[in-house]
C-alpha cells in the first residue's frame, strides 16, 4: 500500500487558501481536494448500500419457494427455502457477479 497522507476536504481547502494568499499555485491541491471528495462520496454511497440495495430489489422481484427438502442449484446443499432456485448464500453471490458485470 502506498502511503498516502489522509486529510479531510477542511484541511485541504484550508491548506489551498493558505497557498493561494501567499501568491502560490494550489492547483494540484484542488486535484487532490476533487479526489478526495468523490472517494468520500464512493465510500459512503457506493459499497455496500448499493449492493444491499441491490440485492433487495432482485429478491423482490425472485419467486421464493418454501418447503422440506429443496435443493439449492449451485451449492446443492438442502434448504427449507429457495430464491430463484438458489439458498441465500449463492443467490447473494449470483446477484453482486451479475452486478459487477
Ligand atoms: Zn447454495
């Protein structure tokens, strides 16, 4: 991992005022503040919400059976219910491999 130096949008915008009233150039540092914002924004709205999100609307619209002795199609283990043909755990992954699509 390379090391990076976490500063908050406050230090950085303060860090650009400083730069540009002492006549500098602060225009990597608006880069770097633009970045910064849009991973901030990523982190929060991205993963995992969008996921979760995600999943749930699939699961809504996925016939879901219930019963004894129902086999999952890809792990073929038993479970007393079913999406999609699938237990819980391979209907999450099945659902995110499609989404990172
Ligand atoms: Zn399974």
């Amino acid at each position: 991992m390379p090391a990076i130096v976490r500063l908050s949008t406050q230090e950085i915008d303060a860090m650009i005022a400083n730069i540009e009233a002492g006549g500098g150039d602060a225009e990597e540092l608006k880069k770097h503040r633009a970045e910064v914002a849009n991973h901030k924004w990523l982190a929060k709205h991205e993963k995992p919400l969008g996921e979760e999100d995600y999943l749930a609307e699939k699961r809504a619209q996925s016939k879901i059976e219930y019963g004894t002795d129902l086999e999952c199609m890809i792990c073929h283990d038993k479970f007393d219910h079913l999406i999609s043909g699938t237990c819980e755990d391979c209907f999450r992954k099945w659902v995110l491999t499609i989404k990172r699509r």
